[in-house]
C-alpha cells in the first residue's frame, strides 16, 4: 500500500505571516500590529458568521468604551483587505521555495498519495480551492489534491486513512494523534522546551523545517518495511515506536 501523507499549507508551504504584515504595514504604517490570527481561526469565524440570528455571546468583546478593542478592529481591519483582495491565496511566497517540487519529486519516486489540507476563509475571487491549486501548481506540483476542510484534523485524518501528517499547528498535530492512526510531524522553527517536551510525552514528531520533514519522511519510507530502522527513526523524530 503507498503510503498517504498530508501537508498544511499556511506556516508549513505558504507564508501567510508575511503576507499578513504586509497587508498590515500598508494600514497601519510602522505601528507595532497584534499577532496575526491563523486562516483556520478566521475560517471558524466565517462560518460563525454565517449562522442566522448569531447569540449574543458570540460577538466580539467590549473595551471599557463600549466598543470592540483596539487589537480586535484592527485584526478585524486585516482581515477584511485580505478578504476583498481577489485570489489573495495564490499571491503568498513559499516558505522554502523548493519545498513543493521536492514532494512532487517525491510522491512521484515513492508512489505517495498526497493531499493539501486546509481551513482557509473565502476571499474575493475564485474559490479557495482553486485559489490553492493554482499556488502549489505554479510551485511545481501538478494536479494537487487540496482539501478545504473545517474542523478536527484528526478526524480528516482518520477520514483519509493517513500515515503521515505534517502541521506547525500544535493543536492540529494532537487532533491527529488522538483521532487517527496517523503520525504527526510538528514544524518547529524555534526551539520552545515546553511545545518539545509536550510533543514527545505525546508521541508527536519534531523537525525545524519543512526540508527536515521531508528528509525523516523520505527515510520513513526507504525503512517502513524494517521494523527494527523504523522503530530506530521513530524514537529519533520523538513517535510512538
């Protein structure tokens, strides 16, 4: 059976953060800006929104002047210029340029079937979907499968019957391990002893970059069928042997 393996897109292939500064710097000039809401937040909000006769305790919070918080507006601000821009997801940056082509190379080599997920909000333009398609392609990976999905990744996982999933979402990587037979690979960027040891007490795998993951999934796959490397592997990346 080839193995199935799933890849987030924003903070794994794409730089959404970047993408969001810069839409904040053109607002807000230099102003130091709120951190950026992750797509899969926003999309939770979108579908909120969409509910008729939303409750009250569903709306944003109150300052003590009766109006949303200042971070909150501005948030709020960001998001709708990246909601009004057309085809806003297939204008982000790559955050390793050669990262989409090598699971490309890769799925070709090995014989993996691969998929995209992601839980990005609408924006202007053409759906988001084909919105993500188009980047990937452009990336150098021809007839993407790109999954639009709300809610549990775990649930997706099991949905999927995936091996592998590779997410810098913590939380995305614990839906996994607790709703699926898959096995979680967290991007890391910068080293955090907490998010580490939280990780590997649960079994979820660890590398620095998405060039690494590729690396301990391309030898994941050379060994699958030697349970002593595998096991070896295994206990390296911080899985479940």
């Amino acid at each position: 059976m080839p193995l199935r393996i799933a890849f987030d897109m924003d903070g794994t292939l794409a730089d959404f953060d970047a993408a969001f500064r810069d839409v904040e710097v053109r607002l807000f000039g230099d102003d130091t800006p709120p951190p950026p809401d992750q797509p899969e937040t926003r999309a939770s909000e979108q579908e909120r929104a969409e509910i008729p006769q939303r409750r009250a305790s569903d709306q944003p919070a109150d300052d003590k002047t009766g109006g949303v918080a200042p971070s909150r507006r501005k948030l709020d601000r960001v998001w709708a210029a990246i909601e009004a821009t057309p085809n806003f997801w297939s204008t982000l940056h790559p955050i390793d340029p050669h990262a989409v082509r090598r699971i490309r190379d890769m799925t070709v080599r090995h014989g993996w079937e691969v998929f995209f997920i992601t839980q990005r909000p609408k924006t202007a333009g053409e759906a988001v979907q084909r919105q993500t398609q188009a980047w990937l392609v452009e990336q150098g990976f021809d007839w993407p499968s790109v999954l639009v999905m709300p809610g549990s990744r775990g649930k997706a996982a099991a949905a999927l019957h995936l091996d592998y999933l590779v997410d810098d979402s913590p939380k995305n990587c614990v839906d996994v391990i607790s709703d699926s037979k898959a096995r979680a690979l967290l991007i890391l960027r910068e080293s955090d002893e907490r998010i580490e040891a939280s990780a590997r007490r649960l079994g979820i795998g660890i590398a620095p970059s998405i060039g690494s993951c590729l690396d301990i999934l391309e030898e994941a796959t050379e060994v699958r069928d030697q349970p002593t490397l595998l096991g070896k592997l295994a206990r390296m990346v911080g899985w479940r042997a």
